[in-house]
C-alpha cells in the first residue's frame, strides 16, 4: 500500500532515538500456514519474510520487541498450546531473553501486562506487524491507538484470508487486508510499508 504525499508519516515521528519505537510481532504463528483451514486463500505471501527482515533490524540495533502469542481457550483450534501450530513460525522465533506476550483474544492488551511493559520501558511509539489484517492485528492497532501510543502499521508485514460475508459472498483475502488497513490508516495508526521503517531505522540508527 503505497502513502500519498499527504499521508505520508514525518519522520521525526518513528526514527527519533528518543522514541526507541517497539516491534510488536502479532501472532506470526505455524497455524498460519494452513491456508485451507482459513479460508483457502491468503495474500501477501512475504509479509512473515518482511517481519523477520524488520524482527532482525530491532535484534541488531537492540531496540524493544515483544512476540505475541495466541493460544485459543478451544481445544481443537490449531492455536490451542496442545497443538503443533501454537509455535512460532520459523522465521521468526523468539531469541532466548525476547518478551513472549501470550494472549487468548483479539488484542494484546486484553488479559496481558503488555501495556505495563511498555510503559515501564517509556515506550509511546509502536511497529506493529504479523497476522491476520483484520482480526488480532487489526485489534491491537485500534487499542494501541485508542491508549495513546504512536502506531505505526506495516502493511506489507500483515496478511489475512478471504472471508464468507453474511450474502454468502466470497470476499478475497487482498480485498479484506486492503479494507482493514484503510478503516485503520489516520485513525488508529500510519499505516506504512517496510521500506520505509528500513530506512527510517537505518537512517538514525
């Protein structure tokens, strides 16, 4: 998703070292991989490539990132801790020592310390990234804005599946991510692409 001149963040906003922005990786998790189990179809293909490149920037500039984890109160969801697709992806496996946050709703903040955390460290300025658009990514990013922080949303670092609306209409996957984003872009965060958070990372760090 390209950024008009217009909405283009500032940005002062995100590479200043004094707001030492936190990556928040949402639920970048093996479930995910089971494209059938969703839907039968995804988009964005490398948005879980695009988060580890952004995961390995903060690793090396040791900037605050937190892991968020679903793990679904039922049984036979394929996010429940019983089951093989609880764990994280591969690309993005929580080094020894990184702040895994686990939740077992929609937001992150709901039922967590994740907001003490962040204010503990005076962290106000949030990347978010990870899976799906439009449900826990999409949640996260309302209450992130909703709680004051500067939230920043990458979009070629999420990805979601088509859904069945209420007609029986098959709504595809880019469709429902292009919809979600834009509900959230100016409102609740920037939405941004992960070129830009490189090179706004790089540039000050």
């Amino acid at each position: 998703m390209e950024n008009t001149d217009s909405n283009k963040p500032k940005e002062s906003t995100i590479i200043t070292k004094a707001a030492r922005p936190a990556l928040i990786l949402v639920d970048i998790q093996q479930a995910f991989d089971d494209i059938e189990y969703w839907g039968g179809q995804r988009n964005n293909p490398d948005a879980v490539l695009r988060a580890s490149e952004l995961l390995q920037l903060w690793r090396e500039h040791g900037l605050p990132l937190f892991h968020i984890q679903h793990c679904s109160s039922t049984l036979t969801s394929p996010l429940h801790e019983t089951n093989p697709g609880n764990r994280f992806n591969e690309m993005v496996t929580p080094a020894e020592g990184e702040p895994v946050i686990q939740k077992n709703v929609n937001s992150a903040f709901i039922g967590t310390d994740l907001k003490a955390r962040l204010d503990d460290a005076k962290i106000t300025t949030l990347v978010i990234v990870g899976l799906t658009t439009d449900h826990c990514v999409s949640t996260t990013t309302r209450m992130a804005g909703n709680l004051g922080y500067e939230t920043f949303l990458v979009a070629d670092a999420t990805a979601t599946f088509n859904k069945k609306g209420t007609n029986g209409r098959n709504y595809s996957a880019e469709l429902i991510h292009e919809t979600a984003l834009a509900s959230l872009n100016n409102e609740f965060a920037t939405v941004v692409s992960s070129d830009f958070v490189k090179q706004s990372i790089q540039a000050t760090w």
